[in-house]
C-alpha cells in the first residue's frame, strides 16, 4: 500500500497523493488489465469458457512466487493469516508446478505462462491488494448509505436488475466459470477433519455415493472462507488511515492510470495528469467493472451495491455542477452516453467520506501533511457518529479446526 507503513498512521483524507508514482501507478496498470479483460463482452466469453489469458514479459514465475512466502515483503494486512487458506495452499501448488517444469532438462523446460488472468488474481499479490482496496470501498459504501444517503434505494425486489450490467444471471456465469478454472488445478487442498467425516459416514453406510460425491465436491469451498473473521465495528466511522485509504481505492479502481506529463498523455491517448488529486475523473462504469473483476458482487448483493455505487454518484453529481463529464467517444464499447459516468474524485469523497476540497498541492511544504479537514454540512459531522480505529473480530477456538 505504501513503501513506509508506518507513514500511513498519519495519513487522513486531506493528505496529499501521488497516484502516478510507485506503487500506486502499478497498481492502476493492473486495474487497467481488469477494465479491459471485463468488459460488457465478458458475459459472452464466460459462457463460451474462453478466458482473458495474461503473457508476461518474461519468464519469472517461479521466482515472484517464492518471494511470497517471506512475509516481509507484503504489507500487514495482505500476509497469509487474513486471507483465506485456499489462497495459500493455491499459491503453494502453483509454485511447485511452476518449479517442476523449470526444474526439466535443458531441452524439455516448459514455460508457465500464460495463465488465465482469474488463476494470476489468486496468487498474483498486486491482485489481492486491488481486492483489499476494494473491500475497504464496500465497507464505506455501506457505512454511508445508512447514515449518509440523502435517498433510499427501492427494495431489490423492485430494482430492474434486468437493466444492469452485470445481474445475477451474469453472476451464476461468472461462478460457474471460476468453478471450471478450479478444476484446473493440479492439487486440491481439503480440511482433513471434513474428509474424515465423510469417510466415516461412508463406510457405515450412512452416506449413499451420490451424496458423498456432492459433499466431497463441496469440501474445498469451505477453505474460501477467512479463518478469522473480521469486520469494521458498527455504527462508527473509520479512522483518518482507513479514509485515506478508501479515497486511494477510488482512484486506483476507478481512474485510468495518467501519463507523466501532458504532451505525453496527447501521444500516448492517455488521461493528462493533475496538480491536483482532487481533480482526477472516476469513472462508475470502471469502477463496477473492478469490483466485478474481483469477485466482490455476490448474488442479490452485487445488484444492491450497482444500486449504492449508481446513488453515489447522482448525489456527488448534484453537488459537482458542472464537474462531471460524459465519455467522449460515443463508439466505446464501454461508453454509454445515457447518463453521466465520470465524475471528479473531490465531489466523491466529499460525499461518501465528508473530506473537503482543500487538497494541498505537492509543491507547498508547508501544508504538505495538513490535519483532517470534514465538512461542517456533511454527514459525517451531522451524524455524530464516533470515529474507531479497531475492528470487530470472529472467532471461535473450539469449532476452528486450526485451533482444535
């Protein structure tokens, strides 16, 4: 997320950013692979099995994989422990794959690219960090929809989801489609505990060979999910770090990755770079494609939070007057020239996080780390909700089977 974590405990959504440099400009290079790889055609592909392939420039799988597994080189929240162990053990059989063929005599080496760019999103850490920054976008989406919203979006039994982009039919294709990347795998990593059970049931002839088939199949579902649980706290704000760190979402998933100067930008057909964060367009379209990508959107919920996402924008849009766009070219595939899809990061995190316009410029030293600045009519000074810096965590030792 940052080269110095411990320079993101004074971060707030007044400090100043550079998204163009380091690790942020890479990180909206491989946000840009998921606009393009899922666009409104992907629906399409899912169905035919066709998948978006990723060809590296060079042969180094083996060795960024191995780097993974010395955890100082990943930041804090993206080590082994907060994620879910399928990611691990898919990682760890990846390498050996990959180590396998590079390890064949001189002649017979095979190559470990391409990959599917869902297998590359698994164990691929640049990946799982756009992930991260995506559910820390969804957790301030949420927050703010309950206490911020100026309207309430009609019941998901009222919204026309067969408008949307992406609709659950579309979903249960993308799931299905994940599922047959699955199956791919060379190793498949189990509880031993659940196969244990299974087995039991089975040789006492409780279980029939159908339905043991089905709850084998089943079994490594349940390594997707996180060993320990965790979640922001009720009813509270997020503190300044996580504020900042929801505004870098918005530009990392939602802004196309700008050139370093403006001739550059007029050459290479890219967004012109900005004195001023506050200045850089979102695109909404991009932004739902990123979280779709990432496989944020799950069943109704993903209708429900297109909805929050589409709200998000008509009332930053309100506020904007005259600071949002439509797309230019009216033969993009990803344009629609129906509504307004771009609008300025400075009037979104005005109304999703209540942070003023008062973006400091990166030539002024001093006010290059200003204090939190909120708006005294957003809703965030309005609710008078507590700010918290902790999380609410589950777990339970005696049903967790690591712990047991």
């Amino acid at each position: 997320f940052i080269k110095n974590p411990k320079n993101l405990q004074s971060k707030n959504g007044s400090s100043k950013i550079r998204p163009g440099a380091g690790a942020l400009a890479m990180e909206r290079c491989f946000a840009e692979v998921l606009a393009r790889a899922n666009g409104p055609w992907s629906s399409e592909t899912a169905r035919k099995s066709i998948y978006s392939m990723i060809y590296p420039g060079h042969e180094y799988t083996t060795d960024l994989i191995m780097r993974q597994f010395d955890q100082k080189n990943i930041p804090g929240d993206l080590r082994w422990v907060h994620l879910p162990p399928s990611t691990f053990f898919e990682a760890a059989s990846h390498y050996y794959v990959s180590a396998h063929r590079r390890a064949l005599a001189q002649k017979t080496k095979l190559l470990t690219i391409p990959l599917p760019l869902q297998k590359e999103q698994i164990f691929n850490p640049t990946f799982r960090s756009l992930k991260r920054r995506g559910e820390q976008l969804i957790n301030a989406l949420l927050l703010w929809y309950e206490f911020g919203a100026r309207s309430l979006i009609p019941d998901l039994t009222e919204t026309k989801s067969g408008d949307k982009t992406f609709s659950a039919r579309n979903f249960v294709q993308k799931q299905s489609h994940m599922k047959s990347l699955e199956e791919q795998s060379v190793f498949t990593t189990i509880f031993s505990n659940d196969l244990e059970v299974i087995l039991q049931e089975m040789r006492s002839r409780k279980l029939s060979p159908s339905l043991a088939a089905d709850r084998l199949e089943s079994l490594r579902v349940r390594l997707n999910e996180r060993a320990i649980g965790r979640r922001p706290i009720p009813n509270t704000l997020p503190n300044h770090k996580n504020v900042y760190l929801g505004v870098l979402a918005l530009i990392v998933l939602g802004s196309a990755p700008s050139a370093v100067t403006v001739s550059d930008a007029v050459v290479m057909n890219m967004a012109e770079p900005v004195d001023n964060t506050d200045h850089i367009m979102i695109s909404k379209k991009r932004l739902v494609a990123s979280l779709h990508a990432l496989n944020l959107q799950t069943d109704d919920f993903s209708i429900r939070l297109e909805d929050m996402i589409d709200l998000l924008w008509k009332e930053a849009k309100s506020g904007s007057g005259h600071n949002i766009r439509r797309s230019d070219d009216e033969n993009d595939v990803e344009s629609d020239c129906n509504e307004v899809d771009i609008v300025e990061l400075g009037w979104l995190k005005l109304t999703l996080f209540g942070v003023t316009l008062n973006q400091r410029s990166k030539f002024c030293l001093p006010c290059g780390n200003p204090r939190p600045a909120y708006s005294e009519e957003s809703w965030v000074v309005s609710s008078k909700l507590k700010r918290a810096k902790g999380e609410l965590v589950r777990h339970d030792a005696e049903k967790c089977l690591l712990c047991r």
